[in-house]
C-alpha cells in the first residue's frame, strides 16, 4: 500500500465501487462518501492526500461541499478533484474557478484517472 488515503465522494453506487477498486488495486486506501454533507464530515476527520468529489449529490453539491472544506484552514491544502459528468465546453473553467483543484469527466478513462490521482496525491506522505 501507498500509504496514501483518497476520499471519494460517489452517490451511484456501482461508480463507487469501480472507483474504490482501481483505486485500491493501484495501492491507494480509500474511504466513502455518498452524500456531499458526509463528504465534509469524513474530509475533516481524517483528512485525506485527496478527494474525488462528484458534483451532483443528494443534499449539497459537490461545490457546496468543497466551500465547506475549504472554510476550514486545516482543509486548505488537500486537493479536491471534481469527478463529473458535465464535460460541456466551458465545464471544466467553471469548476476550476469554483476552487476545485482539478477536473476529471465521467464516463472515466482509468488510464487518466490514474494519472491524474497520482499527479495530485503524489508524494503528500
């Protein structure tokens, strides 16, 4: 294991588990969150290398749920990533300018996915 702890933040349940188990099997622990309130609970909690935040969630948003975390010094460091399926043209720059750290489009190509966890988890450990 890596060591390095990734917070994913899925309310489909069969995304969940994809994600969770390449990311698992890439060396990475995972913890869960299916709904962006328990996403800032478990975030500020265990504070993890980084956290893959969907934007549509039951109760507040993905957005909501990183202003939260950010409000938090404690929280000011931690990349967030938003895991979305809105890939319009412009989706991207609205997410960066919303504070999310990166941007990564559903359905997920796991070669990016990978890359890109481990661009921003990287050696945070």
């Amino acid at each position: 294991m890596t060591g390095r702890q990734i917070l994913v933040v899925e309310d489909n349940e069969r995304n969940m588990k994809l994600f969770c188990d390449l990311l698992q099997a890439s060396g990475f622990d995972t913890l869960q969150a299916t709904t962006g309130e328990r996403a800032v609970d478990v975030a500020l909690e265990h504070r993890p290398d980084l956290v893959l935040m969907d934007i549509q969630l039951p109760g507040i948003d993905g957005a909501e749920a990183l202003g939260r975390l950010r409000a938090d010094e404690r929280f000011g460091s931690v990349p967030v990533l938003a895991l979305t399926a809105q890939a319009m043209a412009g989706d991207r720059e609205r997410f960066l300018s919303a504070g999310f750290d990166g941007y990564i489009s559903k359905p997920v190509d796991v070669t990016d996915l990978l890359a890109t966890v481990e661009r921003y988890c990287g050696d945070r450990r």
